[in-house]
C-alpha cells in the first residue's frame, strides 16, 4: 500500500578528495560539537570533507579518531556509503591500538550500523559482539543500550521480531536509567522507537507502530536531530495512513515536507506519494495527481533500483483515474503498472496488478478481458501464497541459524565463565593458603600482634582481590601488577622468611593505568615458578617484566633462578612427600587465552623456556606470555 524506500545506492567514492571549505573552519583542538554534528549534518559534512589527508596526519591521534567517527556518521546520512565506512575503519585502527575503551564501544556500535544498513550481517554482528565483550567489564548504561539497539536490527534482519522487541525494550530501559541524555544518546532513541514501530508495523499492529514512530519523531524534531526528523516523519505518516487516519498523515507531512535537506530527496519522494494518496483518499484527485507526478519525477532521479516505487506509483495514477473516470487514462496507468510488476522479484505485485485489471475491464463492461485477467490473478495469487510459505520457511532457516549461532556465542560465554571460576578456584594453591594463615597464627602466639595484624590485612586484601579481580574480564595492568606484588610479598614474609626475592619491571613507556588486560591471567605462572621452581632454594628469585611489543600486545617474561623443570619432575618422582600440586592454574590460563584468542582473533602465546649455564647445568625457566590488551581510562 505504501512507498518503500530502497537503501541500497552504495557507490565508489575517493576518500581522500578535498571539497570545497565552508566559511567555519573545524577547530583543530577539539573537533566538530555535538550540535553541529547531529543538528546540522550537510554543513558537518562538507566540512569533514573539506580536510586534507595531510591535515588530518599531523593532528594529535585523539582529533584523528574523532574526525573519521564523526565523518563516518556524516558520511552516511549524506548517502556517501563507502566514504562512510572508511572513517569508520580508520577510526577503530586508531582506537583499538591507542583509544579509550568508550571510544572503542564508539566506533564498535557505529560501524556495526553502518554495516547493517548496506547488508553486510555478518560484520555487523561481529561488532556488536565487539562491543558486548567489552561492555562486559566496562559496564556503562548508554553504550549497553546502543548495543542493544544495534541487535535489535540485527534480529529484524534475521526475521526474529519477537527477540529484537525484547532487545529494544531493554535499550529503553537502559535509557532511561540514564540521569541526563547528550545528543547522541538522543539519536539512539530515536533509532530505538523507530525499530520497535518496523516491528509493530510487520505485526500489523498498526496503531502501536504509529505511537513508537510518534515519539521517534517527537524527540527528533524536539532536539533537532537533522538526520532523523524527516526519516521519522516519513515513518509517522505511514503509521497514520496504515490506520487511515488520513488528517494526521497529512498535517504532519504538509508541515515538514518544504523544510527537507536537498540530500533528502528518497524521502521527499516517499512524503509527496504519501501526501498525494491522504488527497485521494480526501476527493482532492486533481491536487492528488500532481503530487504523484511529483513523486514520479523525484523516484527517477534517484540512485538504485526504485521499481517497487515506480510500480506503486503508477497503480495509484490508475486508481484515482478510476475514481474520476478518466478510463483511458486509468488503462495506460495499469500497463505501466504491469510492465513494472513484471520487472519485480516474486508473485505479489503481479497478482496484485491482475486483480486491478480485471476489475478495471469490468468496470468498462470487458467481461472476456475481466474474465482472462481474473485467471491470471488466480494463477497468479497461488504461486504468491507457495512463495509466502517458501519466505516462511526460509524465514525460520534464518532465524534457526541465528540462534544456533547466539547459542554457540553464549557456549563460549560461558566457557568463558567457567573458566574464570576454574581460575579462581585453582588461583591460589591451598599449601599458600595454610602456610600464610599457618604464620598469622604464629605472629598471634608469640604477641607479634603488630605483625599479625598487618599480614592478616594484607592477606585480606589479597583475597578480596582475587574475588573481585575474578569476575572481570580485564583489568587495569597497574591492578595486574599490585595483585602479584602483594602475592610475593606476602609469600616472601610469611611462608619463605625472606628466602624470596622478586623484582617486577615495568617499560617505562607504558601507561599501566590506562592498559588493560585479561585479569589474573600472570599470577598462576609466578605460582607455578615458586612450587617446581624456587621451592627448593634456599636463595629463590623471581624477576618479571612487562614490555609493550606492539600496539595490541604486551610481553610477560616470568623468570625464575629455581632448579628447572626437568630436576622438578624428578623430585616430584622420587619424594612422596614432594607436594602433588599440579599446574591447573595455568592450564586454566592458557585456555582462557585460547578462547580469548577465539573471540577477539588476536595472536597471542605461552613460551617456557629452559635456562642453562654455560656447562648446560640448569639454572631456572622463563615463561614469556604475550597478552591481547586494550585501552581502558582509568
């Protein structure tokens, strides 16, 4: 019954071409507002645009990030796909190897959109899935709920309705949690309520769909969101023509429909036929029919296939000629009608022009021709219904895909989950445990109490950590490396007397605050070397060091002066009494950085090294771990 818009107009662009610049220069220290981005999206654009390569290499990194996601926003409501998704790109090159976390969950959400719109699933849902992990550990309420909306989509896409009006109703509710909105969460309202009215509408529950497009155009026009006030309007007089509130329809899109943006010429073209059908349905024919023309005109000059639209157009010229008995005219409309209804994919649009014609040839008294036109409606109408079945059950393959694939997601969820509390659990050794609580006691018999209280806090502390630390998935390196510090010391005073010394170095040029990293993923190889390393020593050492060996990757070194592994297992073999401890804490570990390896596609390893003298006598282990990481504000 209604215009559809067609989206799929993608062309090559060069990126790096300069336009023109607009009399506003962007201010190099901080980049495009808020307001002009999302309230004034052409000028925005063309702005963006106007910067050289050149330029925009010698800014500081964080105005480069925030150029390309602004310009891949930009860029897509001006219709430049493939400009679009080069911001985006460089933006998360530039975030995930030196943004914040919350600039990555930026650009995660955006692109993850921006690869929806043009079809691309798959990539758009590896996005969100981006965005979903981190969000994990850096719960913030906003950014769950752009995410949420984001799978929303995602599901209509996949034809589950039901779960994608579950995952708006959840990013509504994460909104409003919300003590103030800035204009980006706004936008995302917006794309939220207007979700949920596709949803109702498909549901054919149209009155509920024309109340969630209300408020989309409400907040939309109330907070000048350029972008989606014309959008939402759109959507808003669809609502009201599918629930023949032909008034509404038309006040809203008389009152909008001159204040359009030259780009927005798809949806002027949907609002003039809009317009043009309230007028029919009004009597007003001869006003209907200019705006239909109009309509026409706009829909040929646009990019992409606009048949559907062409079609619609056409078979409505028909209908209103029919309503003024211009019969001829009405007869050259629905073969225009038809030889566009045989251009569209599937049965729907032909069986729906047989049936116009056949009525028409009845209306004229051409009962052979109503006659033969009615049989190919019939034909017709039974191939659509066999194609609606087949939709239907392609549908379903769609939808029992997906979920077989979010069942697989949550399956490493949560053997994610279960290991962290394998990890947990195998954290601390229980002879570390006794031993340390074993020396607490003593400090207590022999009214050491000053020492008692002070290991017993510490103590505490260290265990609160690892409860803490353990449901996380990263954690801050300057975290990772005060947990182990506590560790040794409090291994180095109350179970080794000193015996144990530890060094831990950290390169200089890393910020340990701002780096983020799977959390206690080094404590069980400092464990591992004290038990078949040091344990045996009367001069046990243990050094550590962090260096940062490319933007994505830190390297752990762990060495140790013990007895190496090979006279460790000999020890174990010989000695009954030797501590059947085993390595499950690092075990453990180095399943969770497989399946982290998994999940973010990151390169990563564990390397034990064996240490010898110059006589090939052993002198201890160095395990290199290199960890993904991420950039996190402290």
């Amino acid at each position: 019954m209604l215009p559809l818009l067609d989206s799929d107009h993608i062309q090559d662009q060069d990126y790096y071409k300069v336009r023109p610049a607009s009399d506003d220069s962007i201010p190099k220290e901080e980049g495009l507002t808020q307001e002009a981005l999302f309230q004034n999206t052409t000028d925005s654009f063309n702005q963006l645009m106007s910067v050289s390569m050149g330029q925009i290499e010698s800014w500081p990194l964080e105005l480069q990030l925030k150029h390309y996601n602004q310009l891949g926003y930009a860029a897509l409501v001006n219709q430049e796909e493939a400009i679009s998704d080069e911001g985006y790109r460089r933006a998360i090159m530039i975030s995930e190897s030196n943004g914040e976390v919350w600039e990555m969950l930026d650009n995660y959400v955006d692109y993850s959109g921006l690869k929806l719109f043009i079809g691309d699933l798959p990539s758009s849902q590896e996005l969100a899935d981006k965005a979903e992990l981190l969000l994990m550990s850096f719960p913030r309420a906003n950014y769950k709920a752009y995410q949420k909306c984001r799978v929303g989509y995602l599901q209509i896409a996949y034809y589950n309705h039901s779960k994608a009006h579950e995952y708006f109703i959840d990013a509504l509710r994460l909104m409003d949690s919300l003590e103030s909105l800035d204009l980006k969460d706004r936008y995302y309202q917006i794309l939220i309520y207007s979700g949920l009215g596709a949803i109702h509408s498909r549901n054919r529950s149209h009155q509920l769909a024309a109340k969630s497009y209300q408020k989309a155009y409400e907040i939309a026009n109330k907070y000048g969101i350029s972008s989606q006030i014309a959008i939402t309007c759109l959507n808003l007089s669809n609502g009201y023509l599918q629930n023949e509130q032909w008034d509404l329809a038309e006040e809203i899109l008389t009152e909008r429909i001159d204040l359009l943006e030259p780009t927005d010429s798809a949806v002027r073209a949907g609002m003039l036929a809009n317009l043009g059908y309230c007028r029919m349905q009004k009597g007003a024919f001869l006003v209907a029919s200019r705006l239909f023309n109009e309509a026409k005109t706009v829909y040929k000059g646009l990019p992409g296939d606009q048949i559907e639209n062409l079609f619609k157009i056409e078979r409505w010229l028909a209908m209103l000629s029919m309503n003024i008995k211009t019969f001829d005219s009405a007869r050259d409309h629905f073969k225009k009608a038809f030889k566009l209804a045989e251009k569209i994919k599937g049965f729907k649009a032909l069986s729906t022009i047989y049936k116009d014609i056949s009525d028409y040839y009845k209306t004229v008294e051409d009962y052979k021709s109503a006659f033969e036109y009615a049989a190919l409606y019939n034909e017709a109408i039974q191939n659509y219904h066999e194609e609606v079945s087949d939709q239907k059950r392609y549908e379903l393959e769609i939808k029992y895909e997906t979920e077989q694939k979010e069942k697989e997601a949550e399956l490493l969820k949560l053997q994610a989950a279960k290991l962290q509390l394998k990890a947990l659990r195998a954290q601390m050794n229980p002879h570390f445990i006794y031993n340390a609580l074993n020396a607490i006691q003593h400090f207590i018999s022999s009214r050491r109490d000053k020492d008692a209280a002070t290991y017993l806090a510490k103590f505490a502390v260290l265990m609160r950590k690892s409860l803490d630390y353990s449901d996380k998935e990263y954690i801050s390196l300057e975290d990772e490396v005060a947990f182990i510090r506590d560790y040794l010391e409090i291994n180095q005073k109350l179970r080794f007397e000193e015996s144990l010394s530890y060094s831990i170095h950290v390169q200089e040029s890393i910020e340990d605050d701002l780096i983020g990293l799977p959390s206690m993923i080094i404590q069980p190889y400092v464990e591992n070397a004290i038990e078949h390393g040091i344990r045996l020593k009367p001069d046990g050492h243990i050094e550590i060091s962090f260096i940062q060996t490319d933007e994505a990757h830190v390297l752990c070194s762990i060495e140790d002066n013990g007895i190496g592994r090979t006279a460790a297992l000999e020890h174990k073999a010989a000695r009954e009494d030797y501590p059947s401890y085993e390595s499950r804490g690092t075990n453990i570990t180095e399943q969770r950085l497989q399946l982290i390896n998994k999940t973010n596609q990151k390169s990563l390893f564990v390397k034990t090294i064996d240490l010898y003298d110059e006589g090939e006598k052993p002198i201890g282990t160095r395990v290199e771990i290199r960890i993904p990481v991420i950039t996190i504000k402290s």
